[in-house]
C-alpha cells in the first residue's frame, strides 16, 4: 500500500504529466483542453495558465541559393482555463478553453522574391488562430479495485485566418502583376465533440485513459480581400478547410513509494487538411497546399515525490514530421520539465522545455511556392500555472 503522503504526491505528479513538451506537438496543433482536471479530487477546481513557445526556424536556402532573412517563425502564447463542477460523488462536468490550433510566420525579403520568381504572390505575413470552448462530463462507477469513467462532451471552436503584403513590396507586386492586398477569412463558429474510457485506480496513481476530438470543417463565407495602399476597395473573399480529428492513448502507474512512470500515444489525422482553399472575388481560386500525412505523437515521462509541498517531472516527446514536400514540418524532440508546489491557498505549476527541429525541404515540384532547406534549428517554452480546490 502507497501511504497518504505519496498517494497525494503521486496524484500530483500525474496532473504534471503534460506540463512540459505538449506545446511542441506537430502540424499546427498547439492546446489540449484540460479534461484531465476531472480526474483530480474536489468538488469545485479552478486552474488557468499559459504556455509561451519560441520556434526558432529559419530557412537554409531558398531558390537554390543561402536565404538571409533569420527566423521566419514567430512566438505564440497558449491560454489554458478549466474549471471542474462535482454534481455528485460519481458525476462530475469540466468547463474548458484553450487555442488547439494556430500558426504564425513572417517571411523576408528572400523568401517572397523566390515565391516571385515562380510566380506566385508573395505574401509577407501569415498567420491564424482557433479558440476552443468546451463541456465535457465524466460518469464513474466502481469496477474491482478502481473505477471506470467514460467521459463526452461538445465544444464550439472559431478560426481567423490573414495573409498580409507589406507596403515595401508594392513595386514588386506592380512588376509582377500579382494582386496586392491583405486576406481575411473568419468562421465565427464550428462545433465538434470528444468522448472517450479510463479506468484508474487511484491508491497506486494508476490511470489508462483514451480519448477521441472530432475534425472540425471550417467555412468562412464573409471574408474579404483588401486592396491596401493601391485603393480603398474590398473584394469579398470566402474559404474552407478542415482542422484534423485526434485520439490519444495515455497510461500511468506507481512504481515506487513517491515514484510515477507516464506516457502517450496520440495519433493526429493532418492528412484531411490538404489545402485551406479560398476565393477572391475577382481574382479567381486560389490554395494554400500542406498535403500533410498523419501525424503521430509519442511522450514518456517519470514523476517524483519531493515531500508534501513538491512534485517534479521530466519527459521526452517524439512528434512525427508530418510534411510530404510542400512545406517544412519535420520530426521534432523534445526534452521537458515541471514542478509542482504547494504556494499560497493552491498549486502552482511550473514548467519549460527544449525541442529540437530535424532538418528538411520543400520543393515547388511538390506543390511548395519556391524550393527551400532547412537545417536542424531549436524551439523553447515556458508553461505556468495555477490550480485553486474547493
């Protein structure tokens, strides 16, 4: 039998499972909602946070030759708010939000003449984001020495999407005779749902859990195409493309009095996002190509109790590269770490981790806008947050 003070600490180190390194996860995935919040005792629970990621990619070469612009990837911030409502010993509801899906990049100087040069028009800046709000609920019932918990719910997500052209590039946008302007696409709302099984038993930190997120089809049929500096019109535009569904396998165990080993396997259905198609009315149909394949998640982890006031975790996340040859998102790893600690009235988390990037390419024969190499680069984050139990 594990005494109070480790089973405690051990439930603890499992709440810090993916603190570290889950920012890193591959494609434009970004948040998790924290269901795992249902699994953590007490009635009431409040916790919000936020992740901070710098990615540090940068290209080799573009167009056959050395690319001087640096990094073209921006940093981001990822919130995370959820609250837990125990309506009775065996049922209990999660209100959650995060932003599940994003990315952010500006391109220099280098990079939009090579786009240019195959004729294509080359926007500066890109960039979108998702907000996710959702209710998932959690029914247990005993079952030999643990419980079984079989959790569902809805969430509602939106999506904004634009692609800027900088006023410096007007002359080459006049030589070329491709159009100028900045891009807008916004859907306001796309519903999807989550449903999955655990079992646990919480004396020895035990917990196997599988969890499935629907796809959600995106159609932003209000969107506009402005022409910037060269006028004052705006040309409706409109898009649509699919953000992938998920399933994940996560398991944990003690092993020793104030020890706790973790890991997952989640499995990311990128292949359905082929292209974000759009139309700009006036200028015809247009694409942004990704052709992605799967993607594949995998995470190991190990937990230690300190004493009653400090739980610590190291992990290591494998991410599969999930680019076919149109863009760069390669294999990624990622060395993460957290603590937990008895601060004030509740918990307090925190966390950091190292990834590094493999190195790839990107060819126009394979539907990219201009050939390009990337070495192996470096991306970091920081996660923090606070947990308050009623």
């Amino acid at each position: 039998m594990i005494n109070t003070l480790f089973k405690n600490g051990l439930l603890a180190a499992a709440a810090l499972a993916a603190l570290a390194g889950a920012a890193q996860a591959g494609g434009f995935s970004r948040g998790e909602a924290d269901t795992d919040i249902l699994f953590e005792s007490g009635d009431f629970i409040f916790r919000s946070g936020a992740t901070y990621v710098s990615p540090r990619r940068q290209f080799a070469t573009t167009g056959g030759t050395a690319n001087t612009d640096g990094v073209y990837t921006n940093g981001y911030w990822i919130p995370s708010v959820a609250a837990k409502i125990g309506v009775s010993e065996n049922f209990a509801c999660a209100l959650t939000y995060t932003q599940p899906f994003g990315g952010d990049a500006t391109y220099g100087m280098d990079v939009r003449m090579a786009q240019l040069a195959n004729g294509r028009t080359p926007y500066g800046d890109k960039y979108f984001d998702t907000n996710e709000y959702g209710a998932t609920c959690d029914v247990k019932f005993d079952a030999g020495a643990g419980k079984i918990h079989l959790l569902g719910g809805v969430f509602m997500q939106d999506f904004s999407y634009t692609a800027v052209n900088e006023g410096d590039t007007i002359p080459l946008y006049l030589a070329s005779g491709k159009p100028y302007g900045t891009l807008r696409l916004n859907d306001d709302s796309a519903f999807g749902y989550r449903f999955g099984a655990a079992y646990e038993i919480p004396e020895y930190a035990l917990r196997v859990s599988l969890l499935y997120r629907s796809k959600v089809k995106h159609e932003a049929d209000e969107g506009s195409f402005d022409l910037g500096d060269l006028g004052t019109t705006l040309l409706p535009a409109k898009g649509y493309g699919t953000l992938p569904q998920s399933l994940k396998l996560y398991a944990q165990t003690g092993v020793a009095p104030g020890w706790l080993v973790y890991g997952s396997v989640k499995w990311t259905d990128w292949s359905v996002l082929d292209a974000l198609n759009y139309t700009i009315t006036g200028i015809g149909a247009l694409q942004d190509v990704y052709n992605w394949s799967d993607g594949w998640t995998v995470q190991a982890g190990v937990a230690h109790v300190f004493n009653d006031k400090l739980t610590g975790t190291v992990n290591l996340t494998w991410d599969k590269g999930v680019s076919t040859g149109a863009d760069i998102y390669t294999d990624t790893w990622t060395l993460g770490a957290g603590i937990q600690a008895k601060v004030g009235p509740g918990d307090l988390r925190f966390g950091g981790a190292v990834s590094y990037l493999t190195s790839g390419s990107q060819s126009v024969a394979e539907k990219a806008t201009f050939d390009a190499t990337t070495d192996g680069d470096w991306a970091y984050a920081i996660t923090g947050s606070y947990k308050i139990s009623f």
